[in-house]
C-alpha cells in the first residue's frame, strides 16, 4: 500500500477544496446525468451536495440559503437548470429510487 504523505492541515484543506470544486464543475458540465441516476447509483445527487455546502456554513456561522446554495453547486438558478436539463424520470428510475432512496 502506497503511502500517503504528511499534510499540514492547510493542505488537506486545500486538497480537499480542490477535489470539490472539481466535483462541482464536473456535475455542472455534465447536466445530462440526471439528480435521479446519481441518487439511484451513488445515494447523493446535486440537491444533496447543495445542502452538505448550505450546512457547513451555516456550521461556520454563516447565513447561505437553499437558493444561495443550489446555484452554486449548478451554476445557475436550480429552476434555470430544471427547465433546461430535467427531464421526467422514468417509471424504472422512480422505482429503483423508491427501492433505494437514502433519505427514507
């Protein structure tokens, strides 16, 4: 096993963040992966990765709103990016959310 090397705790951090503004952008170039397939897969979509970030400030001590939030994380207004890329799920999508969904 490969091993990691010591990081001060700046750089981790700064690793970290990196790692999550690549994640962002990738999930904003990929708006043809739907919320539901990414929830259905991986038990996480966009919405949740917005309220992960909306709580960690509000952790921090500061006010973000589920607006502020969500358009950070598309890039744009979330009714923007719904009426652009959302498409109806399908009843194979529905279900395997029903049968899968973390947040039961």
């Amino acid at each position: 096993m490969t091993e990691m090397p010591e990081l001060t705790e700046d750089q981790r951090i700064a690793l970290e963040a990196a790692a999550f503004r690549r994640l962002v952008q990738h999930l904003r170039d990929r708006h043809d992966v739907e919320n539901i397939d990414l929830m259905n897969l991986a038990g996480f979509c966009r919405n949740c990765l917005s309220n992960w970030y909306r709580e960690a400030g509000e952790q921090a001590g500061l006010a973000i709103s589920k607006d502020a939030s969500r358009e950070m994380v598309y890039g744009m207004p979330y009714e923007d990016w719904k009426k652009l890329y959302q498409g109806e799920a399908s009843d194979a999508q529905k279900a395997a959310f029903a049968l899968n969904n973390p947040h039961k």
